[in-house]
C-alpha cells in the first residue's frame, strides 16, 4: 500500500519554532519577487486575461500571449524603476527560454542587479514536461551562462512539483525553493537524501491571485500588503519574518497599477521594522541559525 503524500517538512507551529534573530535590526524581511517568464505562442496559454469566442482553445492564442508580451516590453521598465529604490534587493524568477527570446529583458535583469532564481525553461507546469531531470539541467545551464552564476535558488511554474522535483533539483545543486508556501519563516524541507532549504512565497500578496484570479479592484494589493504588514508588525516580538511580495510585469506594470507598486515600496522603506531582501539572502541569515 502507498504511505499518503506528506509536506515535505516536519510538522510545528509557526509560534513554536525557533524566534529568529533579526537581520540588522529588521523583524520583517520584505522578499520582492519578480516573475519574467516565456510563454509559448504554440501552445495554449496557461492563463487568460480574455476568454476565447465561445469556449474555444485556440493556438495562436494572440489576444493573451499579446497580454504578457506587453509586460516585458512595457511593463517591466516600470516594475523595475518603482523597485529601484531597493537597490537591487530584488529576485527574479526567470524562465530560461527569456534568455534566447528576450535577450534584452536579460540585459535588464543583470543591469538591475537583481538575483536570478531558476523558473524552469518556460511558462509550463512541471507535469506536462516529459525529462523533468533535463529540464531542470537545462533552466539551470541556461541561466549559468547567461549570468555567469549557477541560480541558488528555484520557483516553479505555478508552485507545481512532482514526487521528484525537490530531490532533483537539489542534486542539481538547487539550495532553496519557494514552492512550498507553508510559513511565514524559512522551512528545511526534504529532498529525498538531502535537505532543501523552503523560503516563504505567497498567492495572497500575489498581483496574479489578486487581479486574475480574485478580479478585485485596483489598489487591492497595496491594501493587502499594508494590513500584513500590520499584523506581523504586531506579531514581530516572537521572532523575524518573511514577508514575501509576488509580482508579475503583465499586471502590475500597467499604467494604471504601477503607482500602487509604487506605494507599496514606500511603505516598506518608511516602516523601521522592514528590510528588503533577496532570496540568497534570507537563505543565508536562516541557515546561519538553523542549520539543517
């Protein structure tokens, strides 16, 4: 008989676990992630932002892939001029596939300064690929000689995984994953004979969740942030935290949402309690104290 799927993590209560330390006098370590991601023009999209005429799955699917194109060639100067006041303490999640098709969007990642996390080849869940291993090898080799760093760190395609994605990655030499968003500090996770360090994602302060799933209206992430904001702030006297910001150029680097990125950033900046951080760092403050 098969043992029942698990969360790669053991099992404890947020308030139980060990009350970090703070990171140069910040409880709340602001995480910005950045997803620039390829979506193929030959195959379905993976999401709309305008339904097909009666149903249909149509491929070409020009009105949604024009949808996210517009947010590399448009929407993302504006995501990373509102982010420049961080100084780079940004991640971006990047397809590879961005490499060779948008060479200029690469060109802007590395003048940003920002940390690149591995976000497979291109906009596809993990269980349509046939070689999950070779895919793996090949974001990873992609990235490497793009950037001249091996990326860290890793962000599925939607957050999905199969039964072998974290044991495969880590022996790809893949150290943190942000897929598995089940707490509001860092988690070590199993990954088959090895240990994964988990960083904290979210699809709550999400501008996908918010604005394509959720259809709320515009100002709707802002007023997200500020009310978590509030409460860790509150909770800050148990230890440090994450809290993680998802953002994509196709939703947020509208014109007529890019100031609410705008706001939020200056929350953060105007708040004591707040630091932005990119992923290798909240890696590295969590594994200095806990070790895997």
């Amino acid at each position: 008989m098969t043992a029942p799927r698990r969360a790669p993590a053991a099992f404890e209560m947020s308030a139980e676990g060990t009350g970090l330390a703070p990171l140069e006098g910040a409880s709340i370590l602001v995480s910005f992630v950045v997803n620039i991601e390829h979506w193929s023009l030959d195959a379905p999209m993976p999401r709309a932002v305008l339904p097909p005429p009666h149903g249909m799955t149509v491929v070409p699917d020009v009105a949604n892939h024009s949808w996210v194109l517009y947010g590399l060639r448009a929407g993302l100067r504006r995501v990373a001029q509102a982010l420049a006041p961080l100084g780079g303490r940004v991640s971006a999640a990047v397809n590879s596939a961005v490499v060779s098709e948008y060479p200029a969007v690469a060109d802007l990642v590395e003048g940003e300064g920002w940390e690149v996390l591995a976000h497979g080849v291109r906009q596809q869940s993990v269980h349509g690929v046939a070689d999950e291993a070779a895919a793996i090898a090949q974001a990873i080799d992609h990235l490497s000689a793009r950037f001249g760093r091996r990326p860290r760190g890793w962000l599925s395609p939607g957050m999905n995984q199969t039964d072998d994605t974290l044991r495969l990655q880590a022996e790809a030499g893949i150290e943190y994953s942000h897929d598995w968003m089940i707490d509001d500090r860092p988690v070590w996770l199993d990954a088959g004979p090895h240990r994964m360090l988990g960083l904290p994602y979210t699809v709550e302060n999400n501008d996908v969740t918010v604005y394509q799933v959720q259809h709320q209206p515009d100002g709707a992430l802002s007023a997200r942030v500020e009310r978590t904001l509030t409460r860790l702030r509150a909770e800050a006297s148990r230890g440090a935290v994450v809290m993680p910001i998802g953002l994509h150029p196709h939703i947020v680097g509208v014109p007529h949402r890019i100031a609410e990125l705008e706001r939020i950033v200056e929350l953060i900046a105007q708040t004591p309690e707040c630091r932005p951080v990119t992923s290798a760092e909240t890696a590295d403050w969590y594994r200095a104290q806990v070790p895997a």
